[in-house]
C-alpha cells in the first residue's frame, strides 16, 4: 500500500482538463460534428486530432478521480469521503445548472432560431423548467442543462458504488497487494481489454453511446467506472508504475500504432471486408483506447512526477476552470462569428479570451471569496494559508 502524494496525478489532473478546454473549443470548428455554437469555419482536418483525443480523453479524466480517490478514503475514511465528495461535486454542479450554464443554452437556442435575443426573458423561461420546442438546446426536452457538467454527477455515481468495493478490497489488501506487486506487462496491455470488450459486445448495442443523462446509461456506466477502479487499483502499490516507466517509450508507439489500425478500420476498410471484422475492429477501438491510457500514465510517471513549483496553483484553479471553461467559449464563438476575424485568428481568439477569462475570474474572485471558494468546490481558507499555497487534491 502506497499513501504518498503522487505529483504526477496532480499534474495529469491539470493537463487533462486543460485538454478538456482545447477539446471543446475544437468541437466549435470540426466539421460535421454537432455542437452547442459551431462557427462557419469548419475543419475536416480536425476530425483527425479530435477522434485521436476523444477516445480517451474522459476515460482518463475518469482514472485520475479514481487514484484520488484512493488517497482521499485512505485519508478522510468511508464516511468522511463520503461527505466531502457531496459537498465537492453537487454544490458546483447546482450552481453551475443554476447560474454558468445557461447562457449556453441561451445562445445555443438563439443559433438554432428558437428564440429571440433577451437573455432576461430566456432566464424567466428557463427557470420555469418546463421543457422547449424540440432540439432548441442540449436538454430542452427536459427543461435544464447541465451540458458539460455531465461529469460530475456520473462521477458523484461512482464516488458512492466505490465506498463498499474499497471496504471489499480493504479486507483483502495482503492478497490485492500481492499481486499487483507482480503485475507483468501483459498483465497490464491485456487484462482490462477484456470487460472493455465484453462491455462493447453485450452493453453497447442495447444501450448505446453516452446519453449524458446517468439514468439508463449503463453501457456507458459499466465503461467508466472500469477506468475510475483501474485508477484506484494503480495507484495503491509502485510496481505498475515503475513497469510503465520502463516500458514508456514501447507504450508510446504502441499507442501510435492502435490509432493507425483504428483509422484503418474505421475510415479506409470497407465493411464486411472479411468474416470477424466487425469483432477486430472492436477490439481495436478499446485497445488503442486504453494504450493510450498506459502511455500517458508512463509518461506523466517517468518525467512530470516532480513538485514543481507551480502546481499546487494550477492544482486549485483547474476545478473553477472546468466549470467557467464551456459558457466562455460557447460566448466567445457566437459573439465573434459575426466579425471576419477569419479561421486562424477567430479560434485563437477564442482561445485566448476562454484561458484568461477563467484565469481571471478565478484569480479576480473565486479564490479571495469565502461563498465562491463554496460554490466552485474549493476548500475555505483556513489561517495564515494564502490561496496560492493551499495545494488541493480536488480529484474532479
């Protein structure tokens, strides 16, 4: 059993919901993809670069929150885990339905033609939460978003299942420890192929893809929390992980491989171009998904395990972030779409006023306000400690 502070974990935290920013703000451009607010400059290219990322881009997020987890039951006990992940997760979340989300639905609506400009009037319907006419926003056959917020129910879903399964693993921590200890490589590559796999034979075509909603969504359900278990299973003994750093550089063109055969499969192969080879093609899509897992892991264990000095802001400023993040881009895009800024100059714009303006408003208020320190998830300020030396294990 390991209980030490893992940097590595903090830092992939930071760099996978700064990802998470670049993702969104893509989906406003890639071509042929639905969104909130598309912009009229259009890639096909992109497609590339957003099918590479959106294959593990949550599965990731997902088994970072499940190695945090690991250290917050170890520290907080079932109980207090418990209670802090309530007040972590369905505090922002009703905050962000209530007052960061809805200016993307309002100009989500305003693009779709649904309503007229009056963001005021939009609000007095919004808060009736009576559903809308058909496909006026993400949600509006329910009446309230949470749009991107998703996230934070689905994991409040797998902070609550995993509190009996640790107590489970609890008692066989001798035998559990045991084994990780020696853990082979294949061990690693192969073992969680298989439930990814069984999951995409048996739960996927009777449930389908994410429905963003948590009920019903089991396929999606069973996928996800076999990533958060794989995250608090890694992180409890050192031998997987001094296993992916030496096998860093293998995982990495491993991980480059799958993707070429899954864009093979998917964009060149013809169907039915021989017998299984909708099977093969399945087990490509969850290898090249948890490969890519591996190599990040390897490579975030091998090089970025290092206190920077940095990080315990980053640390703090990445949950406010990952709410403001979508609500400034969505602005952004619908509000620049009508100047010609062009297709370089728009979305780097949009990406500038998407960093700074989180960067800003959490710096500007968040952090210094006791009530929104409460509302975007942030442990209160307790002593002499500044906001810049409080380093957070926030694990969302």
């Amino acid at each position: 059993m390991t209980t030490q502070r893992r940097h590595d974990i903090d830092i992939l935290r930071v760099l996978a919901f700064g990802l998470l920013i670049l993702y969104h703000l893509g989906m406003a451009y890639v071509a042929e993809w639905g969104w909130h607010v598309k912009s009229s400059h259009q890639s096909e290219t992109l497609q590339l670069v957003m099918l590479a990322l959106n294959q593990w881009r949550m599965p990731l997020l997902f088994l970072i929150s499940g190695a945090a987890t690991y250290f917050l039951l170890y520290k907080l006990g079932g109980r207090g885990f418990l209670f802090h992940r309530l007040h972590q997760l369905l505090i922002p979340l009703l905050f962000g339905m209530l007052i960061v989300v809805p200016p993307q639905a309002y100009y989500e609506a305003l693009a779709n033609g649904v309503i007229e400009p009056g963001y005021l009037n939009f609000l007095w319907r919004y808060f009736t939460f009576q559903p809308w006419p058909a496909d006026s926003f993400t949600g509006s056959h329910v009446g309230i978003t949470w749009n991107h917020l998703w996230y934070l129910p689905y994991l409040l879903c797998y902070t609550v299942a995993v509190i009996p399964v640790a107590l489970w693993l609890r008692a066989r921590q001798q035998q559990l420890t045991a084994w990780i200890a020696e853990i082979r490589v294949w061990q690693l590559l192969l073992l969680p192929l298989l439930p990814l796999t069984l999951y995409g034979l048996f739960l996927f075509p009777r449930f389908g893809g994410i429905n963003y909603a948590v009920i019903g969504d089991w396929y999606t359900h069973a996928q996800f929390f076999t990533f958060f278990l794989c995250g608090y299973l890694l992180v409890s003994n050192r031998a997987p992980w001094q296993l992916l750093s030496h096998w860093c550089i293998p995982l990495v063109v491993a991980a480059a491989l799958s993707y070429s055969l899954f864009l093979f499969f998917d964009k060149i192969l013809p169907e039915d171009a021989f017998y299984g080879q909708s099977f093969i093609h399945l087990v490509i899509v969850y290898a090249n998904r948890w490969f890519w897992l591996l190599a990040v892991l390897a490579c975030a264990y091998r090089y970025l395990n290092k206190p920077f000095r940095w990080l315990p802001y980053a640390n703090e400023a990445v949950y406010p972030c990952y709410i403001l993040h979508q609500t400034i881009t969505v602005t952004a895009v619908f509000t620049l779409g009508s100047l010609p800024l062009g297709p370089v100059f728009e979305p780097l714009l949009v990406l500038l006023i998407t960093v700074a303006g989180c960067l800003l408003i959490h710096e500007l208020l968040i952090r210094r306000v006791p009530l929104l320190r409460l509302l975007f998830g942030l442990k209160p300020l307790t002593g002499k400690r500044s906001p810049a030396a409080s380093s957070l294990a926030q694990g969302t």
